[in-house]
C-alpha cells in the first residue's frame, strides 16, 4: 500500500482476497454481502461458475487477438449476440476497453459522421474522466477541477432533475426542454451540432431517471436538426433496470449506444453501436486500439449473455427491484433522514438528508461504515455523498436482499 498512489482512495478497508456470488472474503475469511457490483460491473455475482469456465477455457487457447490485426471467433460471436439485443437498425458495433473510451470513440464517430462540431450533454450526466468524456461530465466538479480548458464545443443542458428543482415532473420536463430550445437559440445553433449525450438513468449523480416525455422531446430535436442522439448505457445497460437497455423505458429509440460495466462480468470491455450507415462515414483509423476486444474478454461476455438470458436476469432485476422499493419504501417510512427514492429494477439510490431537501453526506458515510463493520458493502454518490446506492448483482437473491434491508435499518437506528 505505501507505493499505492495516495489518489487512489478505497471507500472502505476491506481488502478483498475472493469473490462468491453476492459476497466478497478477505484473506482472513471475513464476508461482506456486496451491493457495489464492482459499481455494476460483476452484474452475474462474482466468479460466475459460467463465466469462470469460459475464461478459463479461453485463456489456454488464445489470450490476445489484436483486432486491429486479426479477428478472432469470440468477437465475431459477440457482434451477432449483442445485435440480437440492439434496437432495430443499430447492426454495427465497435469495441475499446473502457467506458471512457467508447464515450470518446461515439463522439468522435458523431462528429465525423455528421460534419459538425458541437455536443450537448446534461447536467449531472457521468460520461468518463478522460479529457473529452471529462468535458461531458457534471456529475461533481473534482471530475473537472485542475485540467481547464476542457474539450470545446460542449453546452450542458438541464436535466429533469424533480427533486432537486422542487417541482412536479411534468413541469420539470417542460421547463428543461425549453431551455434546451433556449440553448439552440443563444449558444449551440442546432446546424452546428453534431449530437446529444445522455445517460437515460443517471448514475453518479443520485440515481435520477428521465421519463418518457423528456427522452421523446429529445427525440423529436434531433429528428428535427438532425442531430444524433446517444444514449450512455455504462451503468443503467445491459438488465440492470429491468429492462435490458435502460432508454427502453422511455420509448425513444437513441442512434448509438454505449456500453460497459455489466457488458462482461468484470473483465475490461466497452463496446459502441450504431447502424452501418453511420459507422461508415467515421474516419480510416478512428476506431481500434491495443487490447480492444481481448479474446478473453469477449469470451466471459459471452458467457455473461448466456447467463443474463438462461437465468432471466433482466425480468428478475425487474421483479426483485421492485420487491427492494418496497423494502426501502418501508424504511422512508420509520426513518425521515431517507427523503426520497429514485431509479429503476436493481439500480436505486436513497437521499439522505438532515432536514428535507438538505444533503447529509455525513450521515450516508456514517451508515456506509456501520453497514461495512456488519458485513455489508455499499457506496455513496450525489453531489454531497449523499446518496446511498442500492446496486446488488443481478444474481442476488430475495434472502440477500432482506438481510442488506435489515442491515441497514439497523445503521439507520445505530448512527
């Protein structure tokens, strides 16, 4: 640890020596019930026996196909298996290794397919925290801080943000789109924009949904100017809120998506999709990369698709989502510092506050550490911390899910 860089903070002590399903052990074999995911990456529980059994088998056949240079079968299969679960028209896909990347390498592909140069993401969105995926990033400014100038040609919109604006969610999407429309007419003409970045659920910002009205009033823009709409799918995607993509809620179709995180059960692997057409008109050499589409990665994607689709993964983050609000909604009930619940299927976050509509970031910490010292790992987010993430893998059971309930309505009586 003394030659670890002191920038790379741990949000708990635990030193993780194994992982099991829902549960992470030290080398002591001490246990923690994980609701982190890996922050919703181990999205089929840790050490899938699966997807352990096709790395494994993939490791003494082939590690590195550069793909760049050659192909190889895993990626070959992959493209097809993640076409069956793209929107209709999205038949191309590009991998890298990170969600970062793929944030860069769909903008950029934007940009060259459209021949213009401005970007409009919204406020609060998490996009990366290299230099252009940074420059799209809102969620908390240390994202931002001690690197300006950022990326040109990026204007932030406001997202509808209910809670935080103190209005009803229609009124809020009103007022966010006319704004945007604001927008176009005093700072990014809309015959200069190249597209729009969301993330239909928002992650590090608090766990905020859009809805159907605001996503469709996107729709209708880009339509109207012709402006792509991308959809940032790292953390919501791939079955975490109950759908397998998490625009799908919303009934607004995007022209590219982005995903990672769940995409391969832990194993470094991003991947971008849009339809033939636009992927063509990107630039020789704008796509690729040393490990993009690792043999071994591709094949522990695989395996988790196998075991999202035979297990019912995505109906399941659904129901057991929902059977966790309800628990949740439970506690807002004995317990006024929990002032409101937002997101989706097994993707959801608690506000905690002091007082309504005052942050306590304090407090959220004070429960993360009683829950870890009793064998629970959670995470924060929100622009104060605020925010108690619930992010069990899809695999977790109804049990599970009932002991990190009652283990945290214990710290919520114990801080």
């Amino acid at each position: 640890m003394s030659h670890l860089s002191p920038l790379l903070v741990q949000s708990s002590g635990i030193c993780a020596e194994r992982g099991e399903g829902s549960w992470l052990y030290d080398e002591q074999g001490n246990r923690w019930l994980d609701f982190t995911s890996g922050i919703g990456v181990t999205s089929t529980g840790h050490c899938h026996p699966k997807v352990v059994a096709a790395t494994q088998a993939q490791v003494a056949k082939l590690v590195h196909a550069q793909y760049a240079t050659v192909t190889h079968p895993n990626m070959l299969s992959l493209t097809d298996r993640l076409y069956e679960h793209l929107p209709k028209g999205l038949d191309a896909i590009a991998f890298a290794n990170s969600g970062s990347e793929s944030v860069e390498a769909a903008i950029r592909l934007a940009r060259q397919a459209t021949g213009r140069t401005n970007l409009i993401a919204f406020r609060g969105g998490f996009h990366g925290r290299t230099l252009a995926a940074a420059s799209l990033t809102t969620s908390t400014s240390k994202v931002r801080t001690g690197w300006q100038p950022l990326m040109a040609g990026v204007s932030i919109a406001p997202f509808p943000h209910a809670y935080r604006y103190g209005q009803d969610m229609d009124q809020c999407v009103t007022d966010c789109l006319n704004e945007l429309d604001h927008i176009f007419t005093t700072e990014c003409n809309p015959t200069d924009t190249a597209a729009m970045i969301i993330e239909p659920v928002q992650g590090e910002y608090g766990y905020y949904p859009a809805s159907t009205a605001f996503m469709k009033g996107l729709r209708e823009r880009c339509d109207k100017h012709g402006i792509l709409l991308i959809a940032d799918e790292i953390q919501a995607g791939f079955g975490r809120t109950g759908k397998f993509w998490s625009h799908e809620h919303f009934a607004a179709q995007p022209d590219m998506i982005i995903t990672a995180k769940g995409l391969a059960s832990g194993y470094p692997l991003s991947a971008i999709a849009a339809s033939k057409e636009i992927m063509a008109q990107g630039y020789p050499g704008s796509q690729g990369g040393t490990y993009g589409a690792n043999a071994v990665a591709c094949a522990a994607a695989l395996a988790t698709l196998d075991v999202i689709e035979k297990e019912q993964l995505v109906s399941r983050a659904d129901t057991l989502g929902q059977q966790l609000l309800t628990h949740l909604q439970g506690l807002q009930k004995q317990h006024d510092c929990i002032d409101e619940i937002r997101g989706m299927g097994l993707m959801l976050g608690l506000e905690i506050v002091s007082a309504p509509h005052t942050p306590d970031g304090e407090r959220a910490g004070k429960l993360l550490k009683h829950c870890e010292s009793n064998g629970m790992l959670m995470l924060r987010c929100g622009t104060h911390g605020q925010v108690v993430r619930w992010l069990p893998p899809l695999t977790v059971s109804e049990k599970e899910i009932e002991k990190a309930v009652a283990l945290f309505d214990t710290a919520l009586k114990e801080t």
